[in-house]
C-alpha cells in the first residue's frame, strides 16, 4: 500500500502503534479500565505542557477551546489585548467580539513576531486591560513568539496571558509553569500525533481565579466542570463523554514521546517552522523570529 503525506502544518503523521490503538474495541468511559488510561493521558498531558497544574480535555478542535479560554475568562464589555502575528492570532479578535468583548488589535508585520515592547506601550495605555490574548506559533507565517518575555511583560503589566500553541506545543519550547504562562490551549492532531478531535487546556491558579468573575456563559466548555471532574474524583474523570478512542490514542502517543524524550522532539519541528517561514516570506526571513526563546 502506497503511504500519502500531507505536506501541510497539520494533521500530522500518526505512527502505526498510535493508528492501531483505535482499532481496539470500544470501552465504557465510566469504568475503571477507561479511567486507568485516562489517569495515564492526563500525567503524559501535564508533562507535555510542563506543569504541575491538571489538563483539561476536551472533545473538539482547537478553535473549540480559544472560544472556552474566551467564555471561561471574559465577561460582556470587557477590553482585551489581542497580540497577534497572523491570520490564526487574528482569531482571537474574532471569537471576543462574538462574546461582546472589545478586543485592541496589535498585528505585527507579516512575518515577524509579536513585538514584547509594543505590548508593554499598549498595556500601560489602556491599564483597564486585564486579559492579553497571543499564539506561540503562527501557523500562516511560521512565526513563533516569545512568550516567556510576553509573560514577563503582562505580568508587569498586572493582565493574565492566554497562548494559543495549538500548533506549537510538542514542536518548540513551551515552559508553562517555568515562564508563568496562565493559560496555555492546544489541539491533537499537531505536536500529539493523534487525529483531530481532542483539544487541551492548562489553566494556571491565576486563571481559574479569573472564571470566578467572568460573566460569559458557557456550558460543555466550563472550566469549573472540568476541574471539578479531574481533581475531586477518586480518579480523573470528564464530566460529559469523551473522545474515548482518541484519548486512548493520545495515551499513546505521550508514552513514545516521553520514551524518545520531548526535548528530542522540539529539535525537527524548529528546523521545519524556520523553513517554512523562509519559504512563505523569502529567503531574507529574519530568522530570529521563528527561533524559540532560547535559541534567538
């Protein structure tokens, strides 16, 4: 049989062991057996994101979840920064003005990251912005922010930072705990190596507190649901019915990733982010700006 690649950001390719995990006979999802695998999916999940925080899974794409970080942590009427580098970091500014929220726009040249100091101009003009919504990698330029001085500077500013590493996260650094990052969302079928149809949420105790006085409704995407389910349970659970093939898989997926070592797996999608930058922009592409923090 003839293999086909997709020459595309994602979906990604699925080893043969993770593809052949969803040809296994379906199980109940609120049976020991299920909630042993999805103890295990959730402590690979934490060391995929780097914290110590539990991950909330969803059953959707990753869109699904930017809409949750925008539901769970705004209420009608409220500013927010929007810092983006792209067409997908523009989402962000889509997705807040359905919810009512008047979202400032900062787009950065084509090409080029988000600029650390533009956001610090723009924070101490409007001191009443609380939330600033960012990517780590610009999937339409290749681009990949520095979130760790974003952090620093929204920090500074006194605003939460929410990061969209939807197609970033597994494929360059991403130190969630490390850097302080208060929300960090990404979808499966990228750096997971699974198929589309899971999408993940670690939300820092910063942001949890911020769901307390957040006045968007939300239902299915309730954060307070989906840590209520993950951590008073005698084992992890969901509060609705999950993807459960997909989490089997993505189980998976995060034990060949932590048995070849996830610092191993950052180096290819690195090389492969600055080539495409430097294929979509001209081979003058400022190299800087697809090198993760550590390595500019």
């Amino acid at each position: 049989m003839r293999k086909k690649y997709i020459m595309a950001p994602g979906p990604t390719p699925i080893p043969a062991e993770v593809l052949a995990e969803a040809s296994m006979p379906i199980i109940h999802h609120r049976t020991p057996q299920f909630q042993a695998i999805f103890k295990a999916a959730n402590e690979g999940l934490q060391m995929f994101f780097r914290t110590k925080q539990p991950v909330m899974t969803f059953a959707s794409v990753g869109t699904g979840v930017m809409e949750s970080a925008v539901s769970n942590l705004t209420s009608p009427g409220e500013k927010v920064l929007v810092a983006s580098a792209g067409h997908f970091g523009n989402r962000w500014k889509d997705i807040c003005t359905v919810f009512g929220v008047q979202a400032d726009l900062y787009e950065a040249e084509w090409g080029k990251a988000v600029d650390p100091e533009e956001v610090k101009k723009r924070l101490k003009a409007s001191p009443d912005i609380k939330l600033v919504f960012t990517t780590l990698n610009e999937t339409s330029t290749g681009v990949v922010n520095d979130i760790q001085t974003l952090t620093k500077v929204v920090h500074e500013a006194g605003a939460l930072i929410v990061v969209d590493a939807i197609s970033g996260l597994g494929a360059v650094p991403c130190e969630t705990d490390a850097w302080g990052v208060d929300l960090v969302l990404s979808g499966s079928q990228k750096g997971f190596m699974i198929p589309p149809g899971l999408a993940f949420v670690c939300a820092a105790p910063s942001a949890v507190e911020k769901t307390k006085t957040a006045k968007n409704p939300r239902y299915y995407f309730s954060y307070d649901k989906a840590i209520k389910k993950l951590v008073e349970e005698k084992m992890p659970d969901t509060p609705f019915t999950p993807a459960i093939s997909l989490i089997i898989q993505v189980r998976k997926a995060l034990e060949i990733i932590k048995e070849e070592g996830k610092d191993q797996v950052h180096t290819p999608g690195i090389g492969l982010a600055r080539d495409r930058a430097q294929t979509r922009n001209g081979i003058d592409h400022d190299e800087g700006s697809v090198r993760p923090p550590a390595q500019a």
